[in-house]
C-alpha cells in the first residue's frame, strides 16, 4: 500500500475522545495536578472541582471522606468525564478503594503514583512523606512504597497547618517557613534522601521545602507521575483527545472569587470564570 494509504489506516484506526477529565481536590491543591495535565497532555479538556466547603478533608472521618467522594465523582460522572482523578491524597488513602468499584470510569488517584516514584528517586530506601493527618494516620504511604520496595525505611509526618496556609494564599509567607521547619525537623533527622509531598497542597511549599531539606534530599511531587498513568490509560483505553474540543472548567462547592484569587496566585496565570455547585445539587447526586 502507499504512503498516503497506510496514513489513512492508522488514523482511523486511532480513536478520538474529547470529552474532559475530571479532576476533583479538597480544594485548590488538585490544581498542581492541572498544571501537569497542560504541560504533558495540553489536548486534553479539564473539568475541576474543588470542594472549598468543606476543606480542609485531613483531620475528617473516613467514612464522611468517602461519602464526599462519592458525591463529586457522581457528579463528575454526570457531567460526562470520561476519567477521574483523585487529586486528593487524603481522599486516594482513604476513600478510592473503598468507591472505586462503584463507577463504571477510569479511576486514577495520585497516592500510589507518589510512591512509584519515591522508589524511583531514591538510593538509600529511607524516604519521608509530609501529608495531612488522615493521610498519616491510614498508614496508606507506607504500604503502597513498601510494596515497591519492601525494606524501605519510611518516616511519615503529618502537616495539619500547611493545607490553610496554601487555601489561604500564604504559600510565600513567613508563617509558612516557621511550619515548614517544624514538620521538617524531625523527617530530616532520619536520614531520608527523598521526601514526598503527600498532598497535592505542597507543591506550592516546594520552594521553601528544598531551601529547608537542601540539595541532597529529592523531593517528589505525584503529580507528574499521576500524569504519566494517566496519558498511559487513555492511549490503552482509546480515550486519547488529539485536539481540544472546548475550554476547561472550574467548580467549587464555596467561593468562587476566592478560589479564583488564590488558584491564578498559585498558578501565576489567569484561568476561566470558576462557577458555584451548591452543596444540596451535590447531594442529590
């Protein structure tokens, strides 16, 4: 066959979906997972929710943790995403095995592509994970890096202030560094060369944390491997977008001027007007 023929075969034979991917959060931290998704996979469309009402999810039961999940993902799933990411590590420890085999889409959380590349980064096997109480107290980190690599020595602290710091636009602030070193101290006196973020809030820390930790410590933001599982399930399912098909959108369950005001401080660019889901529409969902 000619050039021109084979060309015509493959691209039939290449599926198109441009429907968007969910991405929910407790609030503005699944935006560094966004902020991934248009650097690697800039065809792809955005639908975020973020549940501003009710972060911080940290310090919350597991059980009304997988109830909120189940509220936003139905709703997600409504509004016709055709894959869903946990952009919440809380949620991903505590929620997404439990409500996963409820919904019939692709599920991807951002915990266990965290430890994937933990393991990949670090050389020693003694790793330190920051993350929210409820993140801490699963143990969910800890299990997933060790099924990796099973003698690793894991430290894990939980950061309860870190998460208002960020959803309050103080990510730069002194107040932010004086917590930073508190929750650091202990991490760093065992040794670890690599330390995950284990809450998509922290990447906004990132640059005070490597002042804190310094050159030798690897520090790992999951969103970017989050991303590449991602890419990788759509090119398997068939669900790979090849152009846009519309702009992204952006929900939350609170105050969308104050979402906005901190997700462009955060993001250092503009995004589209964030709309209101008023909780009892979640609900019902």
């Amino acid at each position: 066959r000619n050039d021109s023929e084979h060309c015509s075969v493959v691209l039939e034979a290449t599926p198109v979906d441009g429907r968007p991917i969910g991405v929910f959060d407790s609030g503005v931290s699944g935006l560094t997972v966004v902020r991934e998704l248009w650097r690697r996979l800039a065809s792809e469309r955005v639908l975020y929710f973020g549940d501003t009402a009710r972060v911080p999810y940290g310090g919350r039961p597991a059980f009304e943790i997988e109830t909120f999940a189940r509220q936003i993902m139905s709703y997600l799933r409504e509004r016709g995403v055709k894959l869903i990411i946990v952009a919440c590590n809380t949620t991903s420890a505590l929620a997404l095995d439990k409500v996963e085999r409820e919904f019939d889409l692709p599920l991807v959380g951002v915990l266990r592509p965290g430890a994937r590349a933990a393991t990949k980064a670090t050389h020693t096997g003694k790793i330190g994970v920051i993350a929210t109480e409820g993140t801490v107290r699963s143990g969910a980190y800890e299990r997933a890096i060790r099924a990796l690599m099973p003698h690793a020595d894991v430290v894990s602290q939980g950061c309860p202030l870190l998460v208002p710091i960020v959803e309050a636009g103080r990510a730069d602030s002194p107040e932010a560094m004086n917590a930073l070193r508190e929750y650091l101290a202990p991490v760093m006196e065992r040794g670890v060369d690599t330390l995950v973020l284990g809450c998509t809030h922290y990447p906004f820390l990132a640059d005070g944390i490597r002042r804190i930790v310094g050159p030798g410590v690897a520090v790992v933001d999951p969103a970017g491997e989050t991303v590449e599982t991602v890419s990788a399930l759509l090119n398997d399912l068939g669900l790979a977008s090849s152009s846009r098909t519309g702009p992204d959108e952006f929900m939350v369950s609170g105050d969308p001027a104050g979402f906005a005001r901190v997700a462009e401080k955060l993001l250092g660019s503009r995004i589209p007007p964030v709309a209101r889901v008023a909780l009892a529409e979640l609900q019902r969902s």
